[in-house]
C-alpha cells in the first residue's frame, strides 16, 4: 500500500494504482479526454499531465503507476504549462462551433479549455479541415472536425462491445476517426460511444438539435427496458418554449454493480414510447355500452364493489389478478394484498422474453421486475403456470371478475377477447388506449407511465433499485400503487401508505426475502436483496 | 581521436562487405563465420550477458544504452516465452549502415541475432526490416534459409539442445515502426502505434511476453566480442564510447558513403579524411548534422567533437544513427530545417495530441518563414511549440522532431531573419557567413 503526496497532502493507495485512480478517489481535480474508468488506458491526449518530483518531464496521470514516497503536483506551474500546451494543441484545429454543437455545456473540450487553456490561439492562418456530419450508423453522427482522436469510441467497440466498427485512419495531423471501410456504426450499444466522447463528434441523431443541454433537468432513474435494471438519468426539457417538460434522452449513469457506465440503445429509445401512443386520461365506466368518465374516487368504489361481489357471489378463485412485471415491488405487493382480501390466489404476471440474453447488458426477459414478482408472488404467478390457471378459469367461467393492469395486450394473446366476454366485471388498468381490451372492459382506469411514477424494482440479480418520476403525470393518470391504495380504502384497510416509502416498509416486513430493505438506504446505488449479494457477484 | 597513440584501425564489422560473394554462407564460413555462436553455445545465456556487459557495448540505433544491461532487464524466470527483436527499419533520414550490413555480410546479422536470442533465452528471434530495403530483405531470406538448411537457425542448433528460429517481417513504409514499441505492435498485426511504457519490452513486450529489441549494428558486433573477447571490444574508441561505429556521410562532401572507424572519430576527420573534404571548394561547411534528422545540429567551428554518444551529447546534439549529413554554405538552415520539419509532421503517427498538432504547426510555421511571410515573433513561437512538444509526448518521434530546432533557431538565426526581414523566399546569398 503505497503512500504518495499528491499537492502537499499525504495519501494510501492501493497497488497498482495509478495517479488519475488516486486523484479520482479523493475527489483532486485532474482533466482528462482519453482516459476512462471503464477503458483501457490510452495515454494519448497527454491532458492529465501532472509534475512528478525526480522525474525529468511530466507524466500522465492516467498511465503512472504510484509508488512509495511519490510527490504529485498537480497544479503547480509545470504541470500548468504542459496542460496550456496540449490545450493550445488540441485548439488549434478545433472548428470552435460550439453555438451549433450538441455537446456545447456539457463538453470536456470547454471545461477543461476555462480551466487549463490559454485563452488565445496563436496559429496564423488557417485551421485544418475535416470532413462534417457523417452518417456512420443507425443512430450517430460523426464530426470528424471536432473530434480530438482521444480513441475511447474506437476502445469501446474494441473492448466493450467486441464489433470493432471504429478505427483511425491514417497518420498525423491527417489522422482521422472512421467508420471500417465497408461497415456501420451499428452494434446496439452505439449510444454510448456519444456518452463517451469528451466533445461534440459523436452525436445521437434521437438528440440532435433537440435542446441546449443547459435546459435539461436529470432525474435518477432505472431503465425499464429489460430485468438488468440499468441506471439512467432521465434528461427531462425545462425550456418552456421548445419541449418543456418532454422526455429527451436517457443516459447511462455509472453503477459499477450493474451496467457500469453503459446502457444498450434499446434502452436508450425506449423513452419514445411514452409519446408515441395515445395516453388514457381520465378513470372511465362503461354506461349502455359506452365508456364514460368518472371520478377517481367512484372508479375506485366501483372496482372494490364488482370484484366484493364477484367473490362473494362465485366463492374463492372467482376473482383473478393478471399484473405486469413492469410494476414497482409496492405495487405488486399491495395488488396482492387485495386479491387476497378478495379471497384469492389466481395472479399471474405474462412473460415478455425476446430473443436471449445479449451477454452485455441486454437480458432476453424485457421486464424489471419479474424477480420482485417472483419474490413476492412466488414461482408459479411468474412461470406461466398462473396464467395458464388464469386462461382456464376463464374458459370453464370460473372466473367471474378479472383485473387486468398494465398487460391489457394479451387480449391480442392469450387472453383473447372471446374468453373475456363472459365476465361480469373487467377491470383494466393501462397506459395506453387502443387495446382490444378497453372494448371488453367495464372499468379503465388510466395508470402513470414508466418515468412518471415511483418505487423500487427489483433486477435479475436482486438488486433493489429506485425508480424516480422525472415527469408529471399525463391527465388523470395515477401510478398504481396509489390506485390500489385507493381501492384498498373501501376494503378496509386502515393503513395509509402516504408513499411507496411506507409500502415498502411493509413489503420488508412480510416478505422474508426483502427484510432489512430500507427504502432510504436504496439510494442511487441500489441495495441487494438478502442473500442475493452473492448472485450479484456473478454478473 | 583520444589521448595516446591508438593502434591503427582496422575494419571490424565492414571487413567482408567488399568481397566477393560476402553474402553467401559459404564465404563466411570460410572467414570464420559462426564460430562465435557455438562459442557462445558453450557459455551460459548469463556468461554472454556479462561478456557483452564487459565490452561496453552501446546500442547503435540512436540512444546508446548499454546493450548487456538491456539484456539483463530480461526476467531471470522465464514464465512466458522470451523474444529477441532485431530493428531493421532503418528509416532515421541520412543513415544507410544497417543497409549495408544486411547487404554485404547477411550470415553477421544472423548469428548477432542468433547470440542475442540466446543470451535472453528466447526461442523465436524478429528481424524487422524496413519495407523498402527489398533487395537486403531478398539477401536476408536467402542467407536465413541458408542457415536454417546448415542447422544455424531451427531446431537444436549445433546440436546445443537449443532452438531458435528466426523470422524476418517486412515493414509497411512508416518511420515510426523504427520506434521499438510501435514496432512490435505493428509485428502484432496493429497499427504502428508506439505504446505507453511502462510497461517496458522486457517485462511486456512484443505479444505481451519478455522482449529485448536491438538495432542491426548493435547486435552485429556481438560476434566479435565472443570470439575476440570484450577487452578488445572495450579498447577500441574512449571509455565508455568504444568498439567500431558505422558513420553514413552524406551531403556536400567529396566521398559520401558508410565509413567504418572507431568510435569517436572527430567529425572534422570524418569529413576530411574520409569524406575527402568539402565537393565544392569554393563552399566552406556550414552545419554537420551529425546523428539523424533527429538530432541537434552543429555549426562549423564545432566540428573538433569526438563523434561518440556522451561528446556529441555534451555539444547539446547527439550521436544517434550516425547519419552525418554535411551542410556547405549554400544550404539554407531554414530549408533544412522545413524539410525536417515536414518528415516529422508527415511521419508522426497522430496518436498523442502535442506530436499530432505540434510537429504540423512546426511545419506550418517554418514554412511561411521560409516563404517570406514570417514574423519575427515566428521564432520565439516556434520555439515555445518546440518546447511544448518535447518530453510531454507518448514516444522518442516528438523529442526528436521538436529537440533540434533551438540549435538551428540559435546557429543560424540570421538565415531566418534574413527571410522574415527581407519578406523573402530567396534564402541568404551563399558567401555570406552563416553567423
């Protein structure tokens, strides 16, 4: 463990350590283009140059190993003067079109430009030129003018992704960022190569020209794309004359025990989603065949009145649940809790698996939360075995009353519209309109969507992670944990769940596999499910 | 040369180039080719370290680290394989000396390279020859398939119990592949990017393993020090300096070509005595380059220098590949200096930032000076970009493009003050006395 002195104050490092890991973990600021945590390191852009005592020329902070007794000078005038020289350097040919690019606010070539650059250019004539606006992939744009050739994209496909789609080309000041001849940018982790990229070479089309980055406001988030549960922050417009309050891009935020600094570009889009359909908007009843709106409270009345009734009138298992595992584990457990004051254990959450697993992020099951189902329903709601029971019941009409929430498609599936037409009551809770369903329902009652409500899910390995609304909700759309809360008013309950906080205090309390989760201590970071740390691990 | 009356000089290395058939195993056997190997052999791998330790061996390819040093930097456990890399991409503008021993004595620098392979205790040896040099690479391929058929290289050669095999690989045509790392990351199959060190070649090396890299000359004197012993080797030239040094003269002299003396010659009998005087006697010299485009250059009245690694270094230039390019008056130091400049900006691998931008914005700058539209601020400027770029880049390329220009903006300021004043692109009249 060797100690060094990094400007003037002593620290323990680890072996093996580099200076830019030390500085890092003691919050000392050192810029950086080419280095990064999750790369292999380069030593190209020559940024991070610090004064080391008794070497004869600065050294990279990023490819110096400490050793023992080392003294660091980070900012002392020799390091300031090798960072001016190499800003100057990397300014030269710079075109400075910041008014018009994308990364301008949150570009490491402006940061680091204020901080360590001089101000001034000192090149007569003219500044090279490179090519502009290349269409390399699905979703990117490439500026071969603004890029400074750090090589963390061409790292990323090389290390990362392993589709070695990027390359530099040629030598010197003609040295360049392609694409290899003959192929596209077109691996589906291609959105990261624009999270990487220190300046404005790299851009997402899906955010081109769609706000100033100034404007957007980051919500802490977890991706629904998929049971990795990858961390995103949620860029929400705050620019009140373009897009306020939209949705503009999600971006990976670094959790080192799930998805590291990454996201796949299905995750990436899957925002699109929320404004690409037509949302449900008030609480609605049909009344002489049509659907009318109605208030939340009777909505929420009606619903416990048919499905008390259904179960008194048809006995036990005359009432079934069929949930999402896009639901946060408060949800599911209250939902669960109602059908079992209903008398009943018929619940089932539908499986949504598309291909498999991609080996990076990307798991073939596209929900978050089937283990927090799993955990809190058992094995047989999540395993087909419940829906399977469910369909059955539906066709010999022992079911007499179903409740349907945010899965109102299967009835282009499994649950098709000839089953559901026996019913003395179904209830459909959903996002969107325009589903078969709706035409059976008798009540529909508009959810939140995916960034607009809060609560945790649980991922593929256990982790416990919270999901942040970063938007308001559309209309009268509530999230679903409220809805049953709601509902769980007329059937008595006397607890009253202010928050998805309190839900989970009591999902901690009745459901052993989440004791001890404390929904303060999930944080940013998420916390194992007991027992599960060790799975986690094996990532 | 040195204090004392040094015994004549008699060619070492150069000895065979003018015979006929030189290049032929035959030939070279009958000079007594490959008996230093099996001596060598006979020895343990570290009894030819200390050997080469002994004589005080310097690397010839430029920096003059002590070669049985380099060697002995080699794990003392082998745990993955060793290699042994011969650099024959001699591209260093003015040097042709590796050319000429590739050419003339190929069998030479294959048991240097076979002694050098053995001393590290690798099995598999790299000759990486610059892709230009076709015609040695065709000497080389024959001689090592010669070899290979004799039992010199391959499978338990001379029945020592040892194997080696050597590979030769032509080179793509970039002088940066004379860069010991970018060399063995191009002999990998990469592009001639130099790497980080450390990790240095002897602890990760060519394909990650253990691996020593040599030039052509260094490892062609390794023979001779085995059968003549390092005593020998170590009374040739001044301490610390010795053995036989190949010098490439070029230039405006009479007889330019590669000359063989010992080490630290002065360069002012290099150019008399060897290269026969100036061509043209009515243009007295001017600047010696004496080491490379890589190098500082020297001005007339400094050319009483021993040409060895510490004498020239303490001039402020350094003896680098030995390429002593000769200047008369007419040169124009700006011109030499743009063409330099321009070698460097073309042969810069673009990898690091300040030898990318910096080497091109040299070249930028000396070039409207050259071209009458310089200011005099250029000189300071170009000399804080020079400053800039030397010791803050990846590999040797930045240091060797941005190191000389101060001595041509100090010796020959007038030349460039003579275009900026004059807003000329004519360069200053050649009787004019450059200082």
């Amino acid at each position: 463990m060797p100690k060094l002195t990094i400007d003037g104050k002593e620290y323990e490092a680890q072996d093996g350590q580099t200076i830019i890991e030390v500085c890092d973990q003691h919050h000392l600021n050192v810029p950086r283009f080419c280095y990064h945590p999750g790369l292999t390191v380069a030593g190209n852009c020559r940024i991070c140059l610090v004064d080391v005592e008794k070497a004869p020329k600065p050294q990279i902070a990023c490819g110096t190993p400490v050793a023992e007794g080392m003294v660091v000078h980070t900012d002392n005038d020799r390091a300031r003067w090798a960072r001016q020289g190499v800003m100057e350097f990397l300014l030269l040919n710079h075109p400075l079109d910041c008014p018009i690019c994308d990364k301008a606010g949150e570009c490491m070539l402006q940061w680091f430009s204020v901080e360590h650059g001089p101000g001034r250019s000192r090149l007569v004539g003219d500044k090279e030129h490179y090519a502009k606006k290349l269409d390399i992939g699905e979703h990117i744009v490439l500026d071969q003018e603004r890029c400074i050739l750090c090589s963390r994209c061409v790292r990323f496909t090389d290390e990362i992704t392993r589709t070695h789609e990027l390359a530099i080309t040629e030598r010197g000041v003609r040295a360049e960022l392609n694409v290899v001849e003959g192929r596209r940018l077109d691996n589906t982790y291609s959105g990261c190569v624009t999270d990487i990229c220190p300046v404005g070479a790299l851009t997402l089309k899906e955010f081109r020209f769609k706000s100033r980055v100034w404007f957007l406001k980051d919500t802490a988030s977890i991706c629904p794309g998929c049971s990795r549960g990858c961390n995103v922050n949620v860029s929400v417009n705050t620019n009140m004359n373009v897009h306020g309050g939209r949705i503009e891009r999600l971006l990976p935020r670094t959790n080192t025990a799930v998805n590291d600094y990454w996201m796949c570009d299905l995750g990436r889009l899957i925002f699109r989603d929320l404004y690409d359909k037509p949302r449900l908007r008030v609480p609605q009843a049909r009344d002489g065949g049509e659907l009318k709106p109605l208030s939340w409270d009777d909505a929420a009345r009606a619903v416990w009145v048919r499905l008390r009734e259904a179960a008194d009138k048809g006995g036990p298992g005359s009432v079934a649940f069929v949930l999402s595992a896009r639901a946060t584990n408060e949800e599911i457990f209250l939902l669960r809790r109602l059908l079992g004051d209903l008398g009943s254990e018929r619940l089932a959450f539908p499986a949504h698996v598309e291909g498999v697993d991609d080996g990076l992020l990307l798991n073939a099951d596209r929900t978050p939360n089937r283990r927090g189902a799993l955990e809190i329903c058992g094995a047989a709601a999540v395993d087909g075995r419940g829906l399977e029971a469910i369909r059955q019941g539906l066709e010999e009409r022992k079911i007499r009353a179903l409740l349907v929430a945010g899965e109102s498609a299967l009835a282009d599936g499994i649950l098709a519209p000839a089953l559901l037409q026996h019913l003395d009551t179904l209830v459909v809770l959903e996002r969107s309109g325009a589903t078969t369903m709706l035409e059976r329902a008798h009540l529909v009652l508009p959810l939140a969507a995916w960034a607009e409500v809060e609560g945790t899910w649980t991922n593929c390995n256990g982790r416990v992670q919270r999901v942040r609304p970063a938007v308001r909700a559309v209309g009268e759309a509530r999230p679903l944990w409220e809805v049953a809360v709601r509902i769980g008013k007329h059937a008595g309950w006397t607890e009253r769940y202010p928050s998805p906080a309190e839900v989970l205090d009591a999902v901690a309390g009745a459901i052993p596999a989440f004791a001890g989760i404390d929904y303060a201590a999930i944080g940013l970071l998420g916390a194992d499910l007991p027992g599960a740390a060790a799975a986690a691990g094996a990532r | 040369m040195s204090a004392g009356t040094p015994p004549p000089f008699r060619p070492v290395l150069t000895a065979r180039c003018g015979k006929p058939d030189s290049h032929l195993l035959g030939t070279y056997l009958a000079d007594g080719g490959y008996q230093a190997l099996s001596q060598a052999l006979a020895l343990q791998p570290a009894a030819v370290v200390d050997k080469v330790k002994a004589s005080g061996l310097r690397g010839r390819g430029g920096a003059g680290f002590p070669t049985g040093l380099k060697w002995s930097f080699m794990p003392k456990e082998k745990t993955k394989p060793h290699y042994l890399i011969n650099n024959a991409d001699e591209s260093e503008p003015g040097t042709f000396k590796d050319r000429l021993l590739m050419e003339k004595d190929p069998h030479l620098v294959i048991e240097g390279t076979l002694i050098g392979a053995y001393a590290i205790r690798a099995n598999h040896a790299f000759i990486y020859i610059r892709g230009e040099y076709y015609h040695a690479y065709t000497v080389l391929l024959a001689a090592l398939e010669e070899a290979r058929a004799k039992g010199y290289v391959g499978k338990n050669i001379l029945g020592s119990g040892w194997d080696c095999e050597v590979i030769l690989h032509r080179g793509a045509g970039a002088y940066i592949c004379g860069e010991e790392t970018a060399l063995m990351t191009s002999l990998e199959g990469g592009k001639g990017f130099p790497r980080l060190k450390p990790p240095f070649p002897a602890a990760a090396g060519l394909y990650a393993c253990p691996t020593t890299i040599n030039n052509v000359e260094t490892l062609a004197n390794v023979p001779f020090i085995m059968t003549r012993g390092p005593e020998w080797f170590a009374a040739i030239g001044r301490e610390k300096n010795s053995g036989p040094k190949l010098y490439c003269l070029s230039g405006h002299v009479k007889r330019p070509g590669v000359y063989e003396t010992a080490m630290g010659i002065s360069l002012r009998d290099l150019i008399e005595i060897h290269g026969g005087g100036m061509l043209h006697p009515d243009r007295p010299l001017k600047a010696v380059i004496p080491g490379g485009a890589s190098v500082g250059v020297l001005d007339a009245s400094e050319i009483d220098v021993p040409m060895d690694f510490d004498a020239l270094r303490a001039k402020g230039s350094m003896l680098g590949s030995a390429a002593t390019m000769v200047l008369d008056s007419s040169a124009c130091m700006v011109k030499a200096l743009l063409v330099n400049c321009r070698f460097f900006a073309h042969e810069s691998c673009g990898q690091c930032t300040p030898c990318r931008v910096g080497c091109d914005w040299m070249e930028k700058i000396v070039h409207r000076i050259e071209g009458g539209e310089g200011r005099l601020e250029d000189l300071e400027l170009l000399n804080d970009v020079a400053s800039r770029i030397n010791g803050q880049t990846i590999c040797p390329l930045g240091d060797a493009a941005a190191g000389p220009v101060p001595s041509y903006l100090t010796k020959f300021r007038a030349d460039f003050v003579h275009h900026i004043d004059n807003h000329t692109a004519v360069c200053l009249p050649r009787a004019t006395a450059s200082r």
